[in-house]
C-alpha cells in the first residue's frame, strides 16, 4: 500500500512571500530523477481589515494500471490587521471526491468543521500562547542567521489537527549572496515527523525545498507560471516507493523473530515506537529493531493514554451512529477483547472491497466508498475498535512482499495497520492483509490522520539497511 503524496509535500512556498508579476509565486513539484509531480502557488491579496493567503497545489498522479488522478489542495489563511490568523479554509479534491476543511481561531481554541461527503464532524483544539500559524514566515524574514542558527516555535498542523514544534537550523553561515541553507524539522511532541533542506534567501524566501520520501526526494523549486504549469505525464507512485531488502525473507521466518540493524542518513537520529511486537535499541547512529509476536514492551498503558486512545476523533469517529452500529453487537458479546477485534476485522472487510489509493479518508467516509487501501483499512478497524470500548491506535511504516506488487519484488514497501490494547497488552491487527507478521516495521504511531501517516514516509527515507537476520530459538544441549 502507499501514503498520499499530497499529505507530505508541505510545499515550502508558504514560507515566503515574493511574487511574480501576477501577484503569484508559482513552484514546480519535482522527483530527484526529474520527474513532473505538478506546481503549488502562493498569493497574498490584501484585505480592508487584514490580508488573505492563499495556496495551492495541484499534482497529477497515477498507480499502474490505474486511471491518472489529479489532486488539488486549496488552503486560503485569513489574517486581521495585526498579522493574527483568524481563520482558515481548506479544500481538497482527489478524483471526484471532495473535502472542506474550516476552522475559526477563538482566542487559545482552534474550532475545526470537516465536511465531507460522510457528513460534517466538528473538533476543538486548545492552542498554546505564541503559536503560529504562518509556517515561520515573518521569522525567516528577519532570522538573523550568526546571532540565532536555530529558531523554534510552536505551529499548528492543519491535517494533524494539533499543534507542532518546528525547527529551522542553519547548515553554515549565507553566502556571497546572502542564501543560506537550512534544515527544517517538524516534532509532535518529542518525536520527529517531518524533515526537508531549504534553500533561503536574504529577505526569508524559500528558494528551493528538498525533502526527503520513502525510496526518493521531492523538490519544490521557485520558478515561474509558464514552467511551473507546463503539461507532464503522470508521476506513477508504487514503483518510486520501496526499499529494496537486502535478503529475501521466506515464510518460515516472516511467522518468527527478526532482527533489522539500520542506520541513519545524514546523521538524523529518531526514536523508533516501541509497539507489542517490536523492541527498539537506538545507539549513536544506528537502530537495532527486534520484530516478533512478544519481542516490544508495548505502547505505554497508564489510564491517561488509554483513554486518549480511546476517544472519538475527526478520522477515528468512533461515537458515529454508523460506527456503533457494526460494533455494537461485538461489543456485548462475553469473549475476549482479541477475539472482539478478530469479529471486527471481519465485520470491516466488506468495505474495504474496492481498492483505491487515491486521497485519504475517514472511517466514517470509508464506510460511505466502501474503498480505500491500507491506510483506510487501519482507519477503520482502529475506529470500530474504539467504537467497541477497545484502545487502539494506527501503526505506519513498511511491510515486505516477496512477489511483485506494482513492478517492486523483494521489496518494503508503506504500510498502514491498527495496534489494539487487548487482553492486557497491545497487539497488531492487520485488515488490509489480513495478517501481522515480523515484516511488519512500525515508524509512526497515530490516530490515522494523514499527518502522522506520512510522517512515516519521510522517516523511511532517513534509513538505511544494514542487515536483517532470523533469530532461532536456542536448542540448549
């Protein structure tokens, strides 16, 4: 299965705001083999009482065999006089399906309303004092690179619905012209989800914005409209998205106990989850994984993090009438919470009968499709866990196949899944293929948002194999 690339490519454009003569910066959307994916814009058109900042982007994808798609995303940020957000409004059409997105600033509550063709879900997120919502744009402008290399602040994430921590860090000092390169880092919490090298100019432009995916780069580079919206092919996804393994892995060891040894590019360090079935050793710059049914502690288990985990939320709506239909009757049943999750995955099987990569969707709206792939299978089965009283979580990262699938063979490639608690423990329940095996290597742990779905993505791309190898039982003598 895949991410969608429209939830990862934070296109860079929105940290800048020099315009062409149209009033418009425009940015092509490159592969680092030169591939065409489409073009963002940015525009800012000024208000009586404020300004308004409106973005853009468009992208034209396919999957083998299938049908091209063209994705847009729309995002209009209202701004008062005093250079404060006061509202945003965001639309995305993948295909034929639609999204809306707004949200209304009320002093330290961002109120969210999504409206899709499920219907309209309604979400409160409480802000911290100083956080942004210009993605560091009015920093950079006046970012004094020998005094300050870093800058951090608190920025509020639109597809997560949460508030992030960003970090802009120099890569030396600017140049004869006064550019200077930087890193970009994006933290929920203390964990990495996002990373990109920007290229910035003296008046906090972003020039040029590389950042890394799942067996590639993307590049969003400052050009003109002409080039930015020229004509191009499809950019097929599957068969730019896998890593290749170093060893093919047979049946008999995908049922045991694996180790992996990675090691981190550039010198990027994260902490890996820490899942039911998978046990993580970080030293300076490596990762050791261990991935079998019992090797991992488990996600933590303490009464605040299973009731977080158990909460309705705008892609895991778990208090839908829709949801608590299907669960409902599992619910009651007096069987173990694994076999209630077991009963779940086959009652959520039915809607998950056409396959289709495109967008990313609720579970809510994946019942309405009766479509999706991976990442709404995880969706689902997570939402109906909750729905039955079950803690349960979305796992991201990639999965091994043996055959060819989309021209990969012997191959990692993006997966999505759902972590239950069960029985006392956390444990993995694999809808989409229908099984959890050692394969299986978690990078984010979320509530199937598309934000820390693609986080997963980007983290992929920040390592390396080293080795994998069987781990046998000791015979003993």
């Amino acid at each position: 299965m895949r991410w969608r690339v429209w939830a990862f490519l934070a296109v860079a454009a929105a940290c800048g705001s020099a315009q062409a003569r149209d009033g418009v910066s425009w940015y092509a959307i490159t592969s680092d083999t030169g591939q065409r994916l489409g073009y963002s814009s940015y525009e800012v058109t000024p208000r009586g009482d404020g300004r308004d900042i409106i973005e853009s982007q468009n992208l034209y994808l396919s999957e083998e065999g299938g049908s091209p798609t063209r994705m847009r995303v729309r995002t209009v940020t209202s701004e008062n006089a005093a250079g404060e957000a006061t509202a945003i409004v965001e639309t995305v059409q993948s295909g034929r399906a639609d999204a809306r997105t707004e949200v209304r600033i009320d002093g330290n509550v961002a109120r969210l309303r999504r409206t899709t063709a499920a219907g309209v879900s309604v979400h409160d997120v409480t802000l911290p004092p100083g956080v942004r919502f210009d993605g560091g744009e009015a920093l950079l402008r006046n970012w004094d690179v020998a005094a300050s290399p870093r800058l951090s602040f608190s920025s509020f994430n639109l597809d997560a619905m949460r508030v992030d921590r960003i970090v802009f860090e120099a890569i030396g000092p600017r140049d004869g012209d006064g550019r200077v390169t930087a890193s970009r880092r994006r933290y929920a919490g203390d964990a990495l989800r996002g990373v990109a090298r920007l290229v910035i100019e003296h008046d906090g432009r972003i020039l040029e914005s590389v950042q890394p995916m799942f067996g590639a780069s993307f590049h969003v580079t400052q050009t003109d409209r002409e080039s930015a919206t020229r004509r191009h092919p499809p950019y097929q996804i599957l068969p730019n998205a896998a890593l290749r393994s170093p060893v093919r892995i047979p049946a008999s060891a995908r049922s045991g106990h694996i180790r992996y040894r990675f090691a981190f590019r550039d010198e990027l360090s994260f902490a890996l989850p820490q899942t039911g079935e998978q046990r993580a050793n970080n030293s300076a710059n490596s990762v050791t994984l261990d991935v079998c049914t019992a090797c991992g502690p488990g996600l933590a288990t303490d009464a605040e993090t299973l009731a977080d985990a158990s909460r309705s939320t705008p892609w895991l709506q778990s208090d839908h009438p829709r949801l608590q239909e299907i669960a409902g009757p599992i619910a009651r049943m007096n069987i173990s919470d694994a076999d209630k999750m077991r009963l779940l995955l086959d009652r959520a099987k039915p809607f998950i009968e056409n396959v289709d990569y495109n967008g990313h969707y609720s579970a809510v709206d994946t019942i309405v499709r009766r479509a999706g792939d991976c990442t709404e299978a995880a969706v689902l089965l997570a939402a109906l866990g909750r729905a039955a009283g079950i803690p349960t979580r979305v796992a991201s990262g990639f999965s091994y196949t043996r055959s060819s699938y989309h021209g990969q063979r012997n191959s990692f490639v993006a997966h999505s899944w759902t972590l239950a608690y069960v029985d006392g423990a956390w444990r993995s329940f694999d809808l989409a293929l229908l099984e959890f095996d050692s394969t299986h290597i978690a990078l984010t742990i979320g509530d199937g948002d598309p934000s820390s779905i693609a986080a997963a993505a980007q983290l992929a791309s920040l390592l390396r194999f080293d080795s994998l190898a069987e781990v046998r039982p000791s015979t003993g003598r």
